[in-house]
C-alpha cells in the first residue's frame, strides 16, 4: 500500500545523460504503487533503451507518432495519452525540451503530450553547469512556472563534463518524495491530524493465552491509509494484527491491551483534528494476570474478568475541537443500539456494521454498513470492499470541513 498506489504517470523521458537513471526512477515510481508509461524523446535512446523501460515499467514504450513497422498502420494518440495521465513527469528535461516546451514546438511525441495534458506537469532539468546558468534556461523556467507547470531544482555536484555545479537531474529518490510532497500539499485533508485505531485488543490470563475477537484490523488500516493519501497525518493505533501500512504519513503504534490502546490514543488526542475509533477493543480482562503458565487441575476454571476502560467514550467526555467517529459491532437491534452509543459516547457520526449482514464485519474484506449522524439522520450503503468503505468514511470527514 503505498500514496503513489493508483497514480497514472507518463514519464517523458529528454535526451541527456541523465536519461540513464530512469531506469530507477522508473522502478521507484511503480513501487511506490504508480502506473508509469513511458515516452522517450528520439534523442533520449542515446542514453538509455527503450527496453529497459519497457521491462521495468511492464508498457511499450512510445516515441513515434506513427507505429510505420506495424502491418496495419496505427498512431499513438498524444491527445489520449495526456488525458490518461494523472501526473506528467518530464526526467530530464533538457535545455531544448524546455525551450521547446515554452514555445509550443510540437515536433516530437513527447512536445504534443505535454501541449494536450490537462494534469500537473513537473519537470526535472538536466544540462551542464553553464547551460542551466544561462538567461535563456533561467528565463525558460520561469516562463514554465507561470505555465503553472512544477520545476523539480536541478542538483548540485559532479556533472557529466567534469565541471562542478548546480545541474545535475534531481536524484530518482529525491524526484518520487518531491512528488510526494507537492501532491500531499495540494490534497484536501493536509494539515489534518487523525488517530485511529484498528485491531483487535489482547487481554493477557497469564504468559500464553489472552481474551481476544477476531477483528483482522482491515477496516482500521485500509481507513488509514485513505486519510492519508487524501493528505492527513495519522496516527494509527493498533492491536496485534497481520496487517502491514507504508505510507510516509502515517505513524502505526502497536499495542496489546486495551489499557495500552487507552493510554496511547490518550497521548496523542489533544492536538488531533478527528479520531476513528474501528478497533474492536474487549469491554473486559482478567482481574489478575498469572505470572506463570496456569496449570491445568480442576475440571472448571474461572476467570473473574473486570471492565476495560472505554476508549472511544472517555475521549467523547473531553473532546473539543475533534470530530469523533465511532464504529458499533451489532448482532440486534442495530440502530437502536447505534443511536445510543452516539449519545453516550457524545459521537459525531457512527459507522453501523451488523454480524447479520452476509458480508459485514470482521475478517471479511467486504463490509456493509450504515452511517448514523449527531442528529440522527440514516445513510444505509450498499456492500462494498473495506476499501471503499474507508474512502466513504474519508468522505465525510472531507464534508464536514468542506
Ligand atoms: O478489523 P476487521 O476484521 O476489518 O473488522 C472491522 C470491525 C468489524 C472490527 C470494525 O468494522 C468495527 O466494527 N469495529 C468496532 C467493533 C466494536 O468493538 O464495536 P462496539 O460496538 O463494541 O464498540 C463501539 C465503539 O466503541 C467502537 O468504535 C470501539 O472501537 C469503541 N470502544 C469499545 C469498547 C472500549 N472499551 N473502548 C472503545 O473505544
């Protein structure tokens, strides 16, 4: 799971030395969850091959207008190319593609993509110290920029001449988090902090054996990540889970105990704009905890158990500024029971999923379930992935700062 997952990239690729790290950046990009179609100037086969890219980006590669080898005549449509894209990223851009790119030349399949995207552009210059230093190339930048296009600053170091300076294609590294960056500022939750929690909660009896539920943590992680790549930063508390996240916004806290998820999610919830509450957290745990592994005698054994605090309704009895969303886990009685935890809880909006509906739930990757607001209006979805539950969910949050 990753920010870039689902992000169309045409990568343009200019000829210069640079070209040659590509092959990287290429493989950055796709592992950080992008689709990446690659586009090569002709000059840009000078430094780096078509089928280096096409293996690593799993595309043909374009350069022509006209596919001339093939038996039927085809043509590569830059204008369909340009509007696939979410992001065109032109690495390395030379002194002539700029220069190009700010006249409008359309002679090569690159130039035309570029004049018909509708998407961000960013460009990443490459050339030599004294081109990138000319008024020309400074000019041509700044022209770019009020073109609301993106420059990605050259770097500076050893350049393929020898010389020493500012010019050197930003590294791939660098390119993927200055994306990262620049699309996280433009996202509609950026300065939001949510907390969150996922997972089941483990209430140690001795050394081995613990009270736990089946919760997979799915419906947290996939809740989190969609927070995040809609620009928030999140902390994500969670029980012991399979479940794994990278995403550069989102901190994980593993914890055990509801006690422990208590005191973490407690930590961090004075400074936090919204808290999730999707973890299934045991209401009770053993009074006592042995400290050694309890023998098996008697024929019965009994647990005397104790309640756990309530995370979700303790932090609705000081909230300020948050917006607090709780989940309820019913097999009766759903909107009833939904509506109460609302106003005992002091919620602002509950995420209703039922054991009665095929499909709702824990461990499954499917839920379905039932908005319910402060004023108690009803909004019952249909079945769909936890995914797109976790965007819904997103969604109100975007509304209710909207
Ligand atoms: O993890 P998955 O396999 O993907 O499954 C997702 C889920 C079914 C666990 C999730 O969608 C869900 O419903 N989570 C809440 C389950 C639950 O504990 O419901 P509840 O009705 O018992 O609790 C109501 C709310 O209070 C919940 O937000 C819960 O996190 C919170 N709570 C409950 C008890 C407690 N001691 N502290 C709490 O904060």
């Amino acid at each position: 799971m990753s920010d870039l997952s689902g992000k169309k990239i045409v990568l343009g690729i200019s000829g210069g030395i640079a070209a040659y790290k590509t092959a990287s950046l290429v493989r950055l990009l796709i592992k950080a969850g992008a689709e990446v179609q690659v586009i090569m100037t002709p000059a840009s086969h000078q430094f780096v091959t078509s089928f280096t890219l096409s293996t690593l980006s799993k595309k043909p590669v374009y350069t022509d207008f006209f596919n001339s080898s093939q038996a039927t005549s085809t043509w590569n449509n830059h204008v369909e190319m340009a509007l696939w894209a979410d992001l065109l990223l032109i690495a390395p851009a030379t002194a002539n593609t700029l220069s190009k790119m700010v006249s409008g030349a359309a002679d090569n399949l690159l130039l035309a993509i570029y004049l018909s995207a509708k998407c961000p552009v960013y460009v990443a210059p490459a050339m030599d110290l004294d081109m990138y230093v000319h008024p020309s190339t400074l000019r041509n930048l700044k022209v770019l920029e009020t073109y609301q296009n993106i420059v990605i600053p050259a770097e500076k170091g050893e350049l393929a001449s020898g010389l020493v300076g500012e010019g050197r294609m930003a590294e791939p590294e660098n390119i993927l988090a200055f994306l990262r960056q620049s699309l996280a500022e433009t996202k509609p939750l950026k300065g939001k902090k949510i907390l969150i929690t996922a997972g089941p909660t483990y209430e140690a009896i001795d050394p081995v054996r613990f009270i736990g539920n089946h919760s997979s943590g799915k419906m947290g992680f996939d809740t989190a990540l969609a927070a995040a790549q809609q620009g928030a930063a999140v902390i994500l508390v969670s029980g012991p889970t399979q479940q794994h996240i990278e995403h550069p916004l989102v901190t994980t806290i593993s914890v055990f105990s509801a006690q422990e998820m208590y005191e973490v999610c407690h930590s961090h919830f004075e400074d936090c704009d919204v808290f999730i509450g999707a973890a299934a957290v045991a209401d009770y745990r053993p009074k006592t905890v042995a400290t050694q592994k309890i023998k098996k005698s008697a024929d019965d054994f009994v647990i005397e158990l104790e309640k756990n605090p309530d995370i979700l309704a303790s932090l609705g009895a000081i909230k300020k500024q948050q917006f607090l969303i709780g989940f309820a886990l019913e097999t009766e009685n759903e909107i009833e029971n939904a509506q109460l935890k609302i106003r005992k809880k002091n919620l602002d909006l509950i995420v209703l999923n039922s054991l009665n509906d095929a499909g709702a739930g824990f461990g499954v990757p499917t839920n379905k379930v039932t908005f319910i607001d402060r004023e108690f209006h009803i909004e019952p979805l249909e079945l769909k992935s936890k995914e797109a539950v976790a965007m819904d969910i997103v969604n109100k949050i975007k509304e209710h700062y909207a």
